[in-house]
C-alpha cells in the first residue's frame, strides 16, 4: 500500500495538468475553431490512450448486465468532463492559467464542501465547519487578488 506522500504526489501531479492541459487545448482551439471540436479531439485522444493502457493491463469490461444494479448518473462523468474541458478552452485565454485555475479551484471547493457534508455521490460524510468556510473564503480572496493585480 503507497504511503500518504505517495498520494499527495499524484494529486499534485494531478492538479498539474490542469492549465497545462488547458493551455495545449486553447492552443489546439487556434486550429480547429471552435472550443468543442478542441475539447473532442482532446478526449479523442485520451480514449485512445485508455483503451492502448486498459488492454495492455488485460482490464476486461464488466458484463452489461451488472449496470443495473447501479444509479442511472454513474454514465454522466464524461459528459461533465467534456464541459469542463470545453470550458477551461475559453477561459485558458480570457482569464489566464492563474486566474482559471483559482477560479476552477474555488467552485470545486463549494462543491467539494457540499458533497462532503451531506455525503452525495458516496462521500463519506464531513460536516462543514468554520475552518473549511474559511478556507473557501481566502481562496476566493486569492482568485481575486490574482485576478486584480
């Protein structure tokens, strides 16, 4: 089992590759035009990528018949992936890398706050509390003091 750096690392990896995956986006929008064929061609891709890796892994598909047993949203991560990478396309240029991503940064953290303390989609459940409306609260003061200066 990796230890908790290990997991630090990935999720610092991991938030990495936001502007810069936004920045090679916005610079594939200058190509095709238009923000949603960017973000296509960018899933695209990465389909492509995850299908090489899975059989690689010899990762077989589960049988059709197990997604009964499930909630009808579990589809519908690809379609919000696909808004928020067509969205960081337009907002890469208009905002800046800074300013996007703070701003991505602090609605995931309402959001965040909100799943936690009722514990929607399976979160375990973390009641909020001042220290975490804090926090919120001076992320939005840094989005905007990147955004002003």
């Amino acid at each position: 089992m990796p230890s908790t750096w290990f997991y630090v690392l990935l999720a610092l990896a991991a938030g990495a590759t936001v502007p810069t995956q936004a920045g090679i986006n916005a610079r594939l929008n200058q190509f095709t035009q238009s923000p949603v064929l960017s973000a296509g061609v960018s899933f695209a891709v990465g389909t492509l990528v995850l299908v090489v890796y899975a059989a690689a892994l010899r990762i077989g598909l589960p049988p059709l018949s197990a997604a009964a047993g499930h909630p009808w949203w579990i589809w519908t991560g690809g379609a919000l992936g696909a808004f928020f990478v067509s969205a960081v396309i337009v907002l890469a240029v208009k905002l800046g890398a800074t300013s996007m991503v703070a701003l991505v940064l602090a609605g995931q953290l309402i959001t965040s706050i909100t799943l936690d303390h009722y514990g929607i989609l399976g979160y375990p459940v973390h009641p909020v509390n001042g220290w975490r409306i804090v926090g919120v609260m001076l992320l939005f003061a840094g989005a905007y003091l990147i955004k002003r200066f």
